[in-house]
C-alpha cells in the first residue's frame, strides 16, 4: 500500500471514529492534568519543609513566612533567603518557587536578587552558606 493511501485510509477512519478520537484526546488532557497536580504538589511539599526549616532557623513562627502580603522586615528577609536557597540549592525554576512559596515569580525573582546582592556582606554570606547547608542535608541528592 502506499503513503497516500495509507494516509486516505487514516482521514477515514478518522472521519468514521471522531468519538474515539475525543474521548481519547480527553484522556489524554486528563492524565497531563493529574501529573501537573501531582508535580505541583511536591514542589509545594518541599517548599512548605523549607520554610518550616529556615524559621526554626531564625526563630521565627512558620505561618508569618507562609502569610501572604507584607511583613515585617525581618520576616521578608528570612523568606527571601528562604525562596532563594530553594531556588539554588533544589534547583527549582522561580516560578516553581512562586508556586510553593505563594508568590509571583517576579517576587522570586527581587528575592533572589536581592540575596545574591546582600550576599557581598561577609556575616550575612555565612548565615546564608548555614542555611544552605542545612537545606543541602534536608534534601540529599540521589
């Protein structure tokens, strides 16, 4: 048989099973649903063991690095330093880290930044090193 009556052949079945085709096409968008959620969802698990991790860290009460809008200075700065060392050290995208951090990625984005900036001080440098240490044993690599 040839490419062009395979082809005819193919547009007519096509034409003959287009249920088929969407409830296939339906299962499909399904199946790429559940694993985005899925996805999404241990990326918000990491992030939600990293905060808890950096406020113990600081002494400081999770649900304030959790709690959306603004806060106070030190709380900002230990979630930025937060969402920058989940960033870095377990490699997620900023907008992953949006995603678990509840933020928008351009939020992500001035954290890291800002971190990466402040990082010039030698003291500050050394609590962010300590942190990224403790991350770093928190989450093995394989």
């Amino acid at each position: 048989m040839s490419i062009q009556a395979m082809s005819r052949q193919e547009k007519v079945d096509l034409e003959r099973q287009p249920d088929r085709l969407e409830a296939s096409s339906r299962a499909a968008g399904d199946r790429l649903r559940r694993s985005a959620s899925k996805k999404r969802e241990a990326i918000v698990a990491r992030c939600d063991a990293v905060i808890d991790i950096v406020a113990a860290l600081f002494d400081l009460p999770g649900r304030e690095l959790r709690r959306t809008g603004r806060s106070t200075s030190d709380i900002a700065r230990a979630r930025q330093i937060a969402m920058y060392v989940t960033h870095v050290v377990l490699q997620l995208s900023m907008a992953e880290v949006g995603w678990g951090f509840a933020r928008e990625r351009t939020t992500v984005l001035h954290a890291c930044h800002l971190i990466e900036d402040l990082r010039d001080d030698i003291e500050f440098d050394r609590v962010v090193a300590t942190v990224e240490r403790v991350i770093k044993a928190a989450f093995p690599t394989p």
